[in-house]
C-alpha cells in the first residue's frame, strides 16, 4: 500500500508547498504517493495548509482561521516560491482531492491541529470526504493529535491511520499503537534509535520516517527495515529510480 517514497507537501522541492501544482510535479516526476496538511478556514472549508498564518507561503497577511475562503481565494499562494508559479491559488481539500484522483496519487492526509482548532470538528469536517473520494489503498490519515485519532477511528474503525510521534519516539508508543490499530508510525528520523526501530517493525507496523532530505546520512536506516521516507525531493535518493 505505502510507497517507499512520499512527497512532502507535494514535491516542494520543485514547486510551492501543499498546492495543486506541487501534486502536478509530484506525478510527472514518477512519484506514487504525496504527503499534504489540512486545517480550516474561519468559515469552516477544509483546505490545504500547514501554517496558522498565510505570510510565509503567500502574498498575504494573518491567520488561516480568520480567512473566508473568498478571502482566501484572493490570496496569491505560489509567487512567493518562483514567479513562473504566480497565480496558484490555495487548494481546497476537494480540490486537492480530485487532483490527486486525476493522477492517481496515494495521499498521506495530516490533520493540523492548531491552537484554535477542535479535532472532532476538523475529523467530522475532513474524513467523510476523504474517504469517499480517496480508495483505501492509497490513503493514509495522519495526525500528531491523538483526540483527533481517537475521533477518527470512533467514527471508523477501518480507517488507515498513521500516528506521527514528535521528536523521540516514547517509550509507551505501544499503548496507542494497541488503542488506534495504525497502519504505520510517523516518526522524525533526526530522534531514532534503533531499539524503538526494531520494536515497531518487529510489532507489525510500518515505519515512515520524516523530513529526510539527507539521502546519505539516512541510508544506513534502509537496514533497519524503514518502509518509507517522506522528504521534499526524493528524485534526490539514488533508490528512487528503482522503487518506481
């Protein structure tokens, strides 16, 4: 199901992060599977973002969760990383969803909770959508939140869901491994260590390392039994080509 290689953000080495052109650039590239944030807007539209602010990735000013979604729509969202991408407009989850299907993309889907923001609302916003849409062969949904995991599978006990774990992995990662049945752990490869590693590959679930942009520097963990990395240029690793 899960790919060796997911895109973070889309391929954001190549385009602006989390938008449609970034999904683009993703499956011309070869790439099977994409990694993309959503949160809401103020008036309640799921859309593609990481920040609780607009200022880093667009023309714009203030918090995502302050903005209707004409307002939104107004913001220019992909200028600020090269000019040949001016015009791109922020990606609403629908949007982003039937981009994917038109390129038959997997999606690892983080649900962004931010200090503002209700999980069980985000949940009860986001996963009837998304799993309408979305086969469950190529769908991941992930979170940091586990009262947002917890939400998603009261409301669906056969979702895939992936537990993103900050920083070290706990000791205790099992006990919400037991609770929530993931299909994979999230995990920041900077914070491994190769006891926790080997407890998870050897317990059955799958291993997603993220944000690994240093192909060198990771390529001893392939030994472990990683199932995949997440990072914003996989063309970069020299597996790429053949895990297509």
């Amino acid at each position: 199901m899960l790919a060796k290689f997911i895109a973070h953000r889309g391929l954001s080495a190549q385009a602006p992060e989390n938008t449609r052109a970034a999904l683009h650039a993703a499956a011309d590239a070869g790439i099977k599977w994409v990694e993309l944030d959503v949160q809401c807007l103020g008036d309640g539209t799921p859309v593609i973002w990481h920040d609780s602010h607009v200022r880093r990735c667009s023309d714009g000013q203030g918090l995502l969760s302050e903005l209707t979604l004409d307002q939104a729509k107004a913001l220019d969202v992909g200028a600020w990383f090269d000019p040949r991408f001016e015009g791109e407009r922020m990606a609403t989850l629908d949007e982003a969803l039937d981009t994917l299907n038109e390129r038959g993309l997997g999606l690892n889907l983080e649900l962004k909770i931010g200090q503002q923001e209700d999980p069980v609302s985000l949940v009860e916003r986001v996963l009837s959508t998304v799993r309408e849409k979305v086969p469950e062969e190529r769908l991941l949904l992930s979170s940091f939140s586990m009262d947002a995991l917890d939400h998603i599978r009261k409301l669906d006990d056969t979702a895939p869901i992936g537990i993103l774990f900050d920083e070290k992995i706990p000791r205790n990662w099992h006990w919400d491994a037991e609770r929530l049945s993931p299909v994979s752990i999230n995990v920041d490869w900077r914070y491994m260590s190769e006891e926790r590693v080997k407890e998870i590959r050897e317990a059955g679930y799958h291993l997603l390392c993220f944000t690994v942009n240093q192909p060198e520097e990771f390529e001893p963990w392939w030994d472990f039994g990683i199932t995949g990395v997440i990072s914003d240029d996989p063309l970069s690793f020299p597996e790429f080509d053949s895990a297509r």
